[in-house]
C-alpha cells in the first residue's frame, strides 16, 4: 500500500516538473518575439533618422553609411606594347614537286616516304627501252658517219675530191652527234632525280603505272628554307619595314619564334586590299611543316612609361571615361571617381593617356557596387 502510494507522488512530480518546464519554455519564446519586434521597431526608427539627418548633414551621412566590400589593385606603370595580329602561313621555297619529263611506265621506286635524299640522288627510273634502242641504232650511224668523214677529211687534205663532199660528210657526222646527245638527255630524264637535298614528303606513283609528261612523281621538301607568309591590309602601308621584328605563334604546336621581315610586297591584290610581308623561319627545335597555319604578331605602338590599367574597369558617363581609385579620409577608405582619357587597348589592358600619375590604387572587384565618395573596406576577394 505504501509502495503504490510513493510511485503515484512519483509520477505527480514528474509531471508537474514537466509542465512548469514547458510554461518557461514558452514563456522564453514569447519574451524573444517581443524583443525582436521591438529591434525592428528601432531599427526602423534610426535608418528615419539617419536618412534625416544625411540630408541635413553630408559629412553625417559619408561616415555612418555602409562599407563597401572591394578589391585593390595599383596601378601598373610601363611599357605599354601594341601588336597587329594577322594570319599566316608556313611556307617552303625548297618545297619541290618532281614531274616527269618523259611518258614511260615506272620501273623502280629507290625512295620511300621519309627518306632523306641529296641533291642530284636517283629517285625513280622510268621505262627507257625506246631510247635505249635509238641510240644503239644512232651509235652506228655515226661510227659510219664518222669513218667516212675522217677519209674525206684525209682526202680533201691531198686535194683529192671537192669540198663538198668533204662538208657533206661533216654535216652528217655533226647531225649524228646532236641526235645522239638528244637521246641520251632523254634517257636522263628516264632517271628521275631529286633537285635539291631534303626529305621525301610523298610518293605519288606506284611501280608499273605509266607516267606521262608533267605527271607529279614525287615532293621533296628540305625544312632549312621555310619562311613565313602573311596578308596584311593595305591601311598599314609605310607601317612595317625591312628587318623589323615580329612574333611568330603557331597555335597547334603551342610554340612562339621572333624572326624579322625579310621582304615586302610591293603590289596590293585587287581582290583582298592586302600586300604580303615574308619572313625566314629560323632553325628550332620543334617540326614546321608547310602550310602550318600561324598568327604573326607586328608592333605597330610603343609608349614607355605610362599608367597601365585593365580595361574592364573603365566605365562611361555623360562627361567621359572614367575608372574609381581609392583614397583615404582621417582612416577610412572611400571610393573616388577619376575621368581619365583612354589610350590603345591590347590584350585587355589599355594605357592611359591623361588622368592618372601611376601610383593610383583602383578598385577592382566589386567597382560596379559602388558611387562616388562611398565608403569602401578593402578584402581579399568579394563574394
């Protein structure tokens, strides 16, 4: 009995507790709420104030209003370079297309792709049975020719026979001769060979198909005599000269070379408006192949030393150009609008020409965020 008594003053405790926790709890909850509408209130009544009392007060209203979150950036103070960037290509004077010379069928290929050859080496032997026949027949006329000039020739000598007869024999003889010399270039050009040292690009032809007269055989390219070509509009006319140095980039290779122009053209196409320029390609250490495409770059503009700025940050209003520094006022950091007048842009920088001495702290980050005279904290990066 008294046990049953104790476990129900337990549970009476236990739930009265409960209760009295639960009645602080809201309790708590209703007193933040109160609060919280009272912070609005104030809240409300000081940003009336502050708005008054900025329109009565200025200086009031430059010191209590919010900083600004920026990023700084100085100004840099240089070289300003400007580059004309145009198409170009490789290009080989050495870069040969072999023919033929003679109809015949292709009896022997002595080279293959990627081969280096030298200059004057037999490359390809075409069929030259038909010469060879003539000249055996040639030859023989003219060792016939020949013995019937030298008796003429020793008989007119003695006064025996006429002059005639003499010439004609030495006519006949000279004629075999020629025609003999004739056969034996065509013969020559039966064994085709490379005109210049280099590699073998491409062989076009197979053994056993025929080659007729200016049929391509075979390109020998020899990589020392490549050179650059470019198209540059006629407005830069009197611009670039002889010797003047240029970048060279060749995009599909990611490599750069300084080379400097080794010729200009003096004609303008009529269809394009442009004049080429040219220059040799010295050695490297990476492979050029003709026809690889490249951007060469000209300087066209030098200034040295001036204010260099990114040109994301210049904006525009009713009186100009205009960038937003940063200056300080008794320990705090406002930002100021400075008008600026703009130079060339080139790799998204451009150099100013009047408005800024150079030891300028911009606004970076954050400089679309911002008026004349606000009130800026300078951090690392704005989020």
């Amino acid at each position: 009995m008294n046990t049953k008594l104790i476990f129900f003053i337990f549970i009476l405790t236990i739930s009265f507790n409960a209760c009295q926790k639960k009645d602080s709890v809201e309790v708590k909850k209703t007193e933040l709420k109160e609060y919280k509408t009272e912070l609005q209130e104030l809240k409300g009544k000081i940003d009336v104030l502050e708005k008054e009392i900025a329109k009565l007060d200025p200086a009031f209203a430059r010191i209590n209003k919010k900083a600004k979150l920026v990023t700084s950036l100085p100004v840099k103070y240089g070289k300003f370079v400007h580059y004309v960037e145009v198409s170009g290509s490789v290009s080989s004077k050495r870069n040969i297309l072999v023919s033929a010379e003679n109809m015949g069928n292709v009896q022997r290929i002595l080279i293959r792709e990627g081969d280096v050859v030298r200059k004057g080496q037999f490359v390809i032997g075409l069929d030259d049975e038909l010469f060879q026949r003539s000249l055996e027949q040639l030859q023989v006329s003219y060792d016939l020719a020949k013995i019937k000039y030298e008796r003429q020739k020793n008989l007119w000598s003695k006064n025996i026979g006429t002059e005639f007869q003499y010439l004609e024999a030495k006519n006949a003889k000279d004629n075999l001769e020629h025609q003999i010399a004739n056969i034996k270039t065509q013969i020559s050009k039966s064994h085709v060979r490379s005109p210049i040292s280099g590699t073998v690009e491409k062989v076009f032809v197979r053994t056993g198909e025929m080659a007729n007269i200016g049929m391509p055989l075979v390109r020998i390219i020899n990589h020392e005599g490549m050179y650059i070509v470019a198209d540059l509009s006629e407005a830069f006319i009197g611009k670039f000269k002889k010797n003047d140095l240029i970048i060279v980039d060749f995009p599909a290779i990611d490599k750069k070379i300084t080379t400097r122009i080794s010729a200009i053209g003096q004609v303008i196409d009529e269809n394009n408006r442009t004049f080429k320029i040219e220059a040799i390609l010295p050695k490297t250490n990476f492979i050029l192949k003709p026809n690889m495409l490249a951007v060469v770059q000209l300087k066209d503009f030098e200034k040295n030393p001036v204010p260099i700025i990114p040109a994301n940050l210049i904006q525009k209003d009713k009186n100009g150009d205009f960038i937003y520094t940063i200056i300080q006022i008794e320990g705090q950091k406002y930002a100021h609008k400075v008008h600026i007048k703009r130079g060339i842009t080139y790799n998204d920088h451009t150099y100013i020409a009047e408005g800024l001495k150079g030891n300028e702290l911009l606004i970076d980050e954050g400089f679309r965020n911002v008026s004349d005279g606000s009130k800026i904290k300078i951090v690392d990066k704005v989020l």
